[in-house]
C-alpha cells in the first residue's frame, strides 16, 4: 500500500533567549526575554527512508543559527523575525519556507501581558 506524507514541517518550540532589540535606548542597554517558536516545511522523505541526519532539517542547526540572529541588536522584531526566517532558508536550500513566531514577553508600554509579538511567514 502506498502512502502520501500529508504534512513535512520542523518546528521548534518556544525557544528563550535575552536580548537587546527595541526601539526604546534603555531596551537596548537592559535587553528583554524573548521567545522563537520556528516550522520550516521540506520534503522529509529523504530523511525518512534514510534515517540519516544528512536529509533532514537538523534543529541542533537551527537553534545555533536562530541564536546567533536573536544576538544580532534591531530596534524591531519583525526585523529579527524576518532576518531569523531569511538566514534559515538561506542555510537550509532543502526548506521551503520558514514561518517565524517572536515574542519580547514584557514590552514596555505599561500593559499587564503576556507579550508582543509578531509572526512572519516566508517562502522560496
């Protein structure tokens, strides 16, 4: 019997982190938590029938590269999130988009919530 893959996504789940972006000077001296949650859609057939790291998505690599741009200072999120769903894709020719979900968990506007935040879907 034949089977199709409905769905081919990696996701990696409410990732935290401290970082310095913010429009505000003092957001950018202080920093702020931050969470990442990533899914990236890719053909996982490879890796499946392979069982072999080399045909997937690895999220051990994705974690480092969305680090290494969660330290990279904007004054925006949307600009982080964007440059975390560009730099996966750019890193991962196997994917076929990234969607990006950013969260600064307390942002500065006097509002007792659990966060701003921004989402960026982006595809080849």
């Amino acid at each position: 019997m034949n089977y199709n893959i409905a769905s081919n996504y990696m996701t990696l789940r409410n990732l935290r982190f401290h970082a310095y972006h913010g429009v505000l000077e003092q957001e950018r001296i202080v920093g702020n938590d931050y969470e990442v949650s990533v899914r990236m859609s890719y053909d996982m057939r490879r890796a499946i029938a392979t069982d072999d790291v080399a045909n997937a998505l690895n999220y051990a690599e994705a974690y480092e590269i969305i680090k290494r741009v969660m330290m990279q200072p904007s004054r925006l999120i949307e600009r982080v999130a964007w440059r975390i769903a560009k730099t996966l894709l750019d890193e991962f020719p196997m994917a076929r988009n990234a969607e990006v979900t950013l969260v600064k968990l307390n942002p500065p506007m006097g509002a007792d919530c659990d966060g701003a935040e921004v989402r960026i879907k982006v595809k080849r």
